[in-house]
C-alpha cells in the first residue's frame, strides 16, 4: 500500500472514530439521565470540563488569549447557540428513541442548503432540491401517521427538527465570528461559552449538582474527553487529508452508529421506519456533500 493510499485509510479511520463519539452523545446522555441525573446537569459539567480540556489542546492560556475582542461574540452568541441547540435536541430523548433524534438531526444540511437559497448566497440547484426532498420523505417515513404503530411522538420530533433548524442558523453564524481564529480556539470559547450559559439556567434552579450518581459522573467524563475533545481532535486531523467532501460522506454513519449503540445499550429496538427513514436522510446528506458549490456544513 502507497503512502498516499495509508494516509487516507488512516484518515478515514479517524473520521469514522469522530462520528462515532459524536453519535454516543445522545447515549451518555440517556444513561446519565437514567441514573437519576437531570439534563441540564450533564450538559453544565460536560461542556465545563470540555472547556477546560480544549484550553489545553488549542495550545493554553496565550492561545485563547490571541483573539482579542473577537472573544466576546465567541462566547455569547456561538456559546449561547451551543447550549440551546444541545438542550433542545436532547429534551427529545424524553419522547423518542436515540436514533430517532439523531436521524432528524441530521436534515440539517438540508436546512442550510434551504437557508442559503433564501439569503440568497447560494443556488437551490436540482441536486440540492432532490436533497431536500429525500430529507423531508426520510422524516415522513420516521414520523409516520400521528398515533398510529411505529409513528413518533409529535413533541419529540418537533424538539429534533427545532434543534436541525437552529443548528442550520448556527453553522453559518460560528463560521463568520470564528473566521481567521484556528478551529481548536474557536471551538474552546463556544464550549465555554455554553457552560456560562447551562450555569446561569441551573441557578435558576438552585444551581448545578455536585451530587451525581458515580456512574453520571463517569457519563460527564465520557461526554468531555471522548465525545468533545477526541471527537474534536480525530474529525481535524482526517478533514486535513480527506477534506470537506468525503469527510462529509464518512461522517454520514454516525446516525447508523448512534442506533447500534441504542439498540445494544438503551434496549432500544431498530424499527423498519427509523432505518428505512435514516437512510433517505443519510442519502439527502451524501447528495448535499458531493453537489458542486455546496453550502458549507462544517462548523
């Protein structure tokens, strides 16, 4: 094998580790909540300990000092929009399934491309409307008759497509503040900047709890290290050698992924409509990645 050839492999290896840290948050999360720990809990304490780790990684205290007065945007709008994007998206696991919510989430390139037609920045090509509609046919299918057997719980897909959308306005807002500042400081402040917003909401509830169950610490510890700062670190490293386009693609099993582990771990069967609907949305994804002059879908 060529040199060139085993560094793709080992790129592509990492991204699937990214996507594959990235789709367990949803089941650290339940687990954690099934412990006795509240949501808003888990998502203080991960994003703080996350900020802590990132300040190491983006270089130290010199590093993220370097961005100036570019910082405050960072940590107010990009960490406020963290902290409500991760709070809605995850009160979803209240209503359903963890592939569910991760299949829905992941319309939101869709959304963006949809977005991006109506600023008027870039063209709702044929590609990106075939797109679009594999997006909302792959939703019809989870979703299903209201009611019905097999169908999704109305409150609960309106939280996952909420969360799709607001994440659709976010990527093109972090990507302008954070423009010219290196990703690991980016991301260092917008996690930061989430855990100063979840500490204000939990003082509005007597504040954040210290008194978590062993094991909930052990799914904090788990959200931090390995689904933020490993997930982190593994996605940069393959997007330098794959870059944005087959990163894109591979990253498309990480929906796949988050349903094996709910499947094995939260006992959280595989319907036919949840795949049958994943895969339309996942398809809409990879068309979205390979259209020419797509609209950018990394934050």
């Amino acid at each position: 094998m060529d040199p060139r050839t085993r560094a793709t492999s080992r790129a592509t290896l990492l991204i699937l580790f990214s996507a594959g840290c990235v789709g367990a948050i949803s089941i650290f999360i339940s687990l954690g909540m099934r412990s006795g720990a509240r949501l808003i809990d888990l998502l203080f304490w991960r994003y703080a300990l996350a900020a802590a780790l990132l300040v190491v990684v983006s270089g130290g205290v010199a590093a993220v000092r370097a961005p100036g007065r570019r910082a405050l945007p960072l940590l107010t709008y990009a960490g406020v929009g963290q902290a409500v994007i991760a709070f809605v998206s995850l009160s979803a696991l209240r209503y359903i399934s963890a592939a569910s919510l991760t299949f829905l989430f992941y319309t939101y390139p869709a959304w963006i491309a949809v977005i991006a037609a109506l600023r008027g920045t870039e063209r709702l090509t044929a590609s990106r409307a075939a797109a679009l509609a594999l997006s909302l046919a792959g939703i019809a299918v989870m979703v299903g008759v209201p009611g019905a057997d097999g169908g999704l719980h109305l409150v609960g897909v309106g939280l996952a497509l909420s969360s799709a959308l607001l994440y659709a306005l976010y990527v093109p807002m972090i990507n302008h503040f954070g423009s010219g500042i290196p990703p690991a400081v980016t991301s260092a402040f917008a996690v930061a900047g989430a855990a100063a917003a979840l500490l204000v909401a939990t003082l509005t509830q007597g504040g954040p709890r210290v008194d978590l169950a062993p094991f909930a610490w052990m799914m904090v510890a788990l959200l931090a290290g390995v689904s933020t700062v490993l997930a982190f670190i593994a996605f940069l490293r393959g997007l330098a050698i794959l870059g944005p386009v087959r990163t894109g693609i591979v990253s498309t099993v990480e929906p796949f992924f988050t349903a094996l582990l709910a499947s094995v771990l939260l006992d959280q069967a595989l319907g036919s409509r949840t795949l049958v609907g994943g895969a339309l949305i996942a398809a809409a994804v990879i068309i979205i990645q390979m259209a020419p002059g797509k609209p950018n879908t990394e934050p």
